[in-house]
C-alpha cells in the first residue's frame, strides 16, 4: 500500500482507509487466535488428565492381573485397549502443543507483516488451526459451518478391571 500511495496510484485517503481495514482485520485475527489458544489449553489440559486416567487403568490392569484375578486373554485384550488410548490420546495433545505453539508464534509477531500478501498468509493461518481444531471450538459463522470437518476418532474406550475379572470367573 505504501508503494501505491508514493507512486500516487491511490489517494492518501484510501491509503488510511484500507490500512484501517487491514488493522481492524489482524485485530480481530488476533483477538480469534487468543480465543482459540485458550480453548486449545483447555483441551491439552483434558488429554493430560485423560492420560492420568488411563495410566491408573493400566497400573490396576497389571495388579489385578499379577494376583490372578483376570485371565491372560482378557488381560491381554484390555492393556491392547489402553494403550491404544494412551496413544491417540499422546497424539492428540502433542497435535494440540503444536497448534498452540504456531499460533503463539504469530501473536508474538514473527509472522507478521503489513504486505496484503503476508497478511493473507497470517488470515489463511488462523483459518487452518481453527479448521485444525473444528472440535473444540464451536463454528460461528455459515462460511465456517460449510468448512468439512475432519471425522473425530472414536470416543476412548473404559476398562474397569474388576468387571472384567469377574466376567472371566
């Protein structure tokens, strides 16, 4: 913009109008992406104590498996359970920390520019973490409606050992 208003191709007047306009704009990308990332922190929290969950599950698996009250095959089927869990779980915050770390790194400014092209990069930036993160954070616009989600993985799967000890007796 700077470039047209010195060579004179748009009056100064635009050139104060549409640089508004870009600020408002990164303002509310901004203030979006704040949001986001505290919604991001609150899932990373809930993966943390899914994790802490499914870590007991497991120490109680081994237990009641060392003092025979669960046979090998069920033993073995739930501890595969677990640590499929324990993984998408490992995976899912590890994508979140990720998430959370590139959007902190725009608010901080390092991918910040007043070109319209790098603007336009910062804009499609946040549009990808918030498509990224389609299932903690709520669509509030038709445009963000349309957007396809990407499928949820299925829901982690509870193993109570003692009922599963006394299903096997």
């Amino acid at each position: 913009l700077k470039e047209l208003v010195e060579k004179n191709k748009i009056s100064p007047d635009l050139y104060e109008e549409l640089q508004k306009s870009f600020e408002g704009a990164l303002n509310q990308l901004k203030n979006e992406a704040k949001s986001l990332m505290e919604k991001i922190d609150r899932e990373i929290e809930r993966c943390n104590r899914e994790i802490k969950e499914l870590n007991y599950a497991l120490v109680h698996l081994e237990v009641e498996h060392e003092i025979g009250q669960i046979d090998e095959h069920s033993y073995t089927t739930a501890l595969e359970r677990i640590q499929e869990c324990l993984k998408r779980a490992n995976n899912e915050k590890s994508d979140l920390e990720a998430l959370r770390s590139r959007l902190s790194n725009l608010l901080l400014g390092e991918f910040e520019s007043t070109s319209n092209e790098t603007l336009g990069t910062t804009e499609e930036e946040v549009n990808t973490a918030e498509a990224n993160t389609s299932a903690i954070s709520e669509p509030t616009t038709m445009d963000e409606q349309a957007q396809s989600a990407p499928p949820l993985p299925p829901p982690p799967v509870v193993v109570y050992v003692k009922e599963a000890g006394e299903s096997s007796l």
